[in-house]
C-alpha cells in the first residue's frame, strides 16, 4: 500500500518530502515586546524539522506592531525582524524540511495597550477594548504591511507564506458579516466584504511569486455568520488570484461554545476543496496517522496540520509512520534508536 502521508507534494517550485505540516500556533515568547526571535523560537521549531515534519509554519508573525495578538507575539514589520527569522529558517531547512509563515494582523482581538483597529467599532467581548473603525487610509496602510511582510519573508528564505484569514483577526473580520458593519466599498456584500483580503493578495503578490496559502474559517458558530456557501465563494475567489491552497480551520470570529471533536473540521476542507476546485489543508484533532491517511486517501484534503499533537510529540511523524508499517527515515544522529 503507498502511503500518501508520506508521498511527496508539489506546489510552483517547492516539494514537500510529506504531508505533514506543523500548523501555526503563537509561542508567547517574544518577551521584550519588541517582536524578536528568542532561543526558544529555534529550539521549537528546528526540533519539529528534526522530527521529520514535511512543513514547518511559524506562528502568526504581525506585519504591523498593533496587528499583534499580544505584546510577546513575533513580527515582521521591520528589517530588524530578519536577522532572527532567517536563523529560524536555516534550522529548519537543515533537516530537508521547508519553511513558512504565517503573516497576520489581529485587528480587534489585539490584546495591547496601545490603540487597535478593526473594519468597525466592535469590540470582540467585554475583556477586549473597543477598537477604531479604519478609515480607507488605514487599510491602505495595512495592506502595504502586508507587502512588506511578504518581502521581507523572502529576504528571510521562507518557501510558503500563508495569509491568517481565519480565527476572527483581521482579514476575518472585514470577510465576515458579523464584524463587518461598514457601508463602504469593504463592507455588505460577499464581494465587498473579500475586497480588503483580495487587495491584501494582490499587493503580496507584486513581490512573492512563490506557494501562497490562506487560512480561512470554515464555520463561524453563529446565526448571521458566513455559510459554506460563503467560503466556497470566497475560495473561487481566491483560486482566480492564483492561491494554491486554503488552510481551513473554524471559530473564533464571535464568542461561540465549541464542541470539537476528533476531526472535527476536516468536513470544512472538504467541502472547500470540492466546491472550490482547489487544495485545502485540514486542520483540527488529527492525532493518529491512521485518521491522516483516511482523510488523504479519501482525497478530502491534500495536507494535514497538526498543532497540538506536534506540541506533545515533536517526534509525530515517526509515531504516524510506525502506526502506518511505513519505514521513516530519521536524521543520521537518531538511527540506532529511530
């Protein structure tokens, strides 16, 4: 039996040696709140390479300093920034592994002192403040940030970028209708409401021609919020822009009680993936490489994202593989005991 897990993927120009790819999940641990790689940072993510994952995404990397989700979060929006990230990447390509990351902005779910901007005037919860409702020039301020980011993630030598569409930061928020109340040209319809994310991936793609992914939320928990008709809209959208795969999570747009369950929103990238016509990443309590392989075999996703099981066991591939019967090749150091 070939094993898709393990079977190599090709987006443009970059191969992944598998479908494994570490999902993005924020560290905390930038603590001069300055947006810096610490040690931390390079032992983390080099250890999930040594582990053989296919593809390391870093976490959610702010392209502006009130785009971040907290004052610890890592950042991109200035040159000062590369230094650090490039020693990141470097581990990582090491171990034959590729590198991406994720370029974010947290819109109103920014937990900072400073002032926070949003599509409107609503804050997330009553822990949260109320945000600034950005005015035309803000969002053509941020989406140069965006620009900026992607360049400089090239200088770094990062083989993906992938745009954070998803968990209610801020290209969800103008995408969805329960955070987006503006009357403009960014606000009401499906289509206005993907203008600021369209913009964003025009402007990024001015200089970055490389794999582009965009993490959406498929499923918003509550009435009024975006249908999977929405998403698949959305996603056409994007596959006319030239992305090449969405990343399909769900929540956290609106306070919502969410009951996961093992797989439980792989049914998202599913749906995606065959409305859409495009490949998708599924993402979400996938712990065994059994329940991996289904959902590859099945062709309900083309790459698996895996946080918390790569949290507990940077050495998850070799756990999936041995549960598979499929032999893994381990960096040289590991082979006695691999």
């Amino acid at each position: 039996m070939k094993h898709k897990l393990f079977s190599p993927y090709t987006i443009k120009n970059v191969t992944l040696k598998n479908r494994i790819v570490m999902s993005p999940m924020c560290m905390y641990s930038s603590h001069e709140q300055d947006g810096m790689v610490q040690p931390f940072h390079l032992a983390h993510y080099e250890s999930r390479a040594a582990g053989q994952v296919g593809l390391v995404m870093i976490e959610a990397t702010s392209v502006l300093p009130e785009g971040r989700i907290s004052h610890e979060d890592l950042g991109i929006w200035e040159d000062a920034h590369i230094e650090g990230l490039k020693e990141v990447t470097e581990g990582i390509h090491r171990h034959d592994a590729k590198a991406a990351i994720q370029l974010a902005h947290a819109g109103r779910k920014a937990n900072l002192k400073d002032e926070i901007f949003s599509p409107s005037a609503k804050a997330f919860n009553d822990a949260f403040k109320v945000p600034t409702e950005m005015t035309k020039q803000d969002i053509d301020r941020t989406i140069t940030a965006f620009k900026e980011g992607a360049e400089r993630a090239k200088e770094v030598g990062f083989d993906i970028i992938e745009l954070h569409g998803a968990h209610g930061y801020l290209i969800n928020q103008f995408l969805s209708p329960l955070t987006n109340e503006r009357n403009d040209e960014y606000g009401g319809s499906a289509e206005n409401r993907y203008r600021f994310l369209k913009e964003v991936i025009e402007s990024v793609q001015t200089v970055w021609d490389g794999p582009l992914f965009v993490r959406i939320s498929g499923e918003e928990y509550h009435e009024g919020g975006n249908t999977m008709e929405d998403f698949i809209f959305f996603s056409k959208e994007m596959k006319a822009q030239g992305v090449d795969l969405i990343d399909v999570s769900s929540g956290g747009v609106v306070p919502a009680a969410i009951d996961p369950y093992p797989g439980y929103q792989v049914s998202y990238a599913e749906q995606v993936k065959n409305g859409a016509q495009i490949d998708t990443g599924a993402v979400g309590l996938i712990t065994s490489g059994n329940q991996a392989e289904e959902i590859l075999q099945n062709d309900r996703a083309d790459l698996i994202f895996l946080a918390r099981a790569l949290l507990k066991n940077p050495y998850w591939p070799k756990q999936a593989a041995d549960e598979l019967g499929y032999e893994l090749e381990g960096p040289r150091q590991y082979t006695r005991a691999w």
